[in-house]
C-alpha cells in the first residue's frame, strides 16, 4: 500500500483497514512464531502499513493537510 492510497481513502476507511492491518500483523507474527511463515518481509511491510494508516489519522485529527506539507517542501528546495 503506497501513501497516496492512504491519503485518497476516508478516514472510516482508515480506521477499518487499521483494524484489519492488527488483525493481519497478529496472524503473521503467529505464524512467524511457529516456524510457518514464508516470508518473513511480509511483517515489515504490515508494520510500514499500519504506521501509514496511523500516521494519517493524527494529521487529520491534528488539521493538517498534505498539500501544505507539499507547499513547505517545495520551498525548501
């Protein structure tokens, strides 16, 4: 999941992909813990999901908009 799918999906929408991201990072760690699991980067990407999704919901509870982040990046450059 890339940030622009993150920031493109309503904030019920995150809160629900959050719920299934936890649920999905428990199996995976499950698996990982009795030897099962295949892949082991799965757990890393899980954990880069869910702190996208987390991070997201703070900016927004806290106001802020990604098209000022861009704005600032934009002159620093």
């Amino acid at each position: 999941m890339d940030g622009k799918t993150v920031h493109d999906m309503t904030t019920s929408e995150l809160t629900q992909k959050l719920g299934e991201l936890k649920v999905e990072l428990f199996n995976l760690r499950f698996s990982h813990a009795t030897g099962q699991l295949a892949n082991p980067m799965t757990l890393a990407n899980v954990k880069r999901d869910i702190a996208r999704v987390k991070t997201v919901l703070r900016e927004r509870e806290l106001g802020i908009e990604k098209k000022a982040v861009e704005k600032k990046g934009a002159k620093a450059k």
